[in-house]
C-alpha cells in the first residue's frame, strides 16, 4: 500500500518542466522536488499554488487539497505514529462540513 503526504507548495522551480518544491506539512523541513505532470486537474498557473497543499507520493503530485483535508490527514498520521497527538474525529467532521463539499473549495 502506498500513501500519499500532505505537503505545502513552496516554490516553482521549473514552469516548463512544471517542476514545484514541497516542504513537510507538519513543520515546513524536508525540501523536496516533485513533478506536477501527473495531476491533470491543475488548470491555474503554478505559481498560484504556492502556499497551497496536495498529496505527494514518490516524486509527483497527485492532487490539490485544502487545509481542512491536510490537517486531519497530519493527524491522522500523527495518531497513528504514537505520538500522543490527540484524534478528534468530531471536530474534524465539524470543520469539513463547515467548508462544506471539496468542489465548492476549488480543490479539484
């Protein structure tokens, strides 16, 4: 099984390789570069992603989310590594269906 991370956009480093940095989502360490080829739904210029978050899997960019997705991914993964970062699941909930449906946040 793989699993994609939620990163934060940091910078474009080549428009026409369409080539973007990634910093760790959690504390913004781990530069890495990744290729955005793979994600068809990206319309707008790269450097309106910057500041934004996807999903990052083995050197590409799958897919735009918002900060409400990647913050309960973060602690979902958080949970799951032990840390003792508390789940809450409740609140979770609440915060996605306050921004209601990924469509209308222009994710996709």
């Amino acid at each position: 099984m793989c699993i994609a991370l939620p990163m934060r956009i940091a910078e474009v480093v080549d428009p026409v390789a369409r080539l973007v940095a990634v910093v760790d989502g959690r504390d913004g360490s781990g530069r890495e570069v990744v290729s955005t080829t793979l994600a068809v739904a990206i319309t707008r210029p790269l450097d309106e992603l910057i500041g934004g978050w996807a999903l990052v899997h083995a050197g590409f960019l799958l897919e735009l989310i918002d900060a409400v997705e990647a913050r309960s991914r973060l602690q979902m993964f958080a949970a799951m590594a032990g840390d003792g970062a508390d789940l809450d699941l409740a609140a979770m909930r609440a915060e996605r269906d306050a921004e209601g449906p990924a469509a209308d946040r222009g994710t996709h």
